[in-house]
C-alpha cells in the first residue's frame, strides 16, 4: 500500500522507503533501505554516566543498498551513519 502510494505520486519515495523498513523491523525482518537503527541506554554502574548508542538494524541486503537508497532519492548509507551518529551493530 505505500509503495504503492510512492509509485501513484502520493507519497515521496524516500518516505515510503522509510516506511517500509520500519514495517519489516517491527516484524522482525530485515530492513532493505538502510534507515531504521535502535536505540540503546548504557550505564556505567560506578559513575552512573549514561550513554545513548545508536545501532542501524540489520539490512536484507548490503550490497545493494545503495543503489536501492539512490533509487528513492536517499542519501548513501555512509552518510547517513556519519550525519546521525548510527554505529554497526555489534
């Protein structure tokens, strides 16, 4: 329904990109665009210092995500990591 939306003019491309990918992440599944991560709360137990760490969440596939970002008007994937402070998962 939303890619159908983008492709119908309704709705841009990048947003139903990104849509689409948090459909799949609620599912389970891995995203196909690149731009869903997590959110996660470190605690240091002797300082108490919390730290929020930013992790992209697993990609269908890595090789092509790029030329999939670059087709929906999305910035590469690189950038985007740089831009919100995103880290590989570990």
């Amino acid at each position: 329904m939303i890619i159908k939306a983008a492709k119908n003019g309704q709705l841009d491309e990048d947003l139903a990109a990104m849509y689409h990918d948090r459909y799949l992440m609620h599912r389970g599944l891995p995203q196909i665009y690149g731009s869903q991560f997590l959110i996660k709360t470190l605690k240091d137990s002797v300082t108490e210092k919390v730290e929020k760490i930013f992790e992209l969440y697993k990609i269908k596939d890595t090789s092509k995500v790029d030329s999939l970002r670059r087709m929906v008007g999305m910035i590469p994937l690189k950038e985007y990591k740089r831009i919100n402070n995103i880290q590989e998962k570990k």
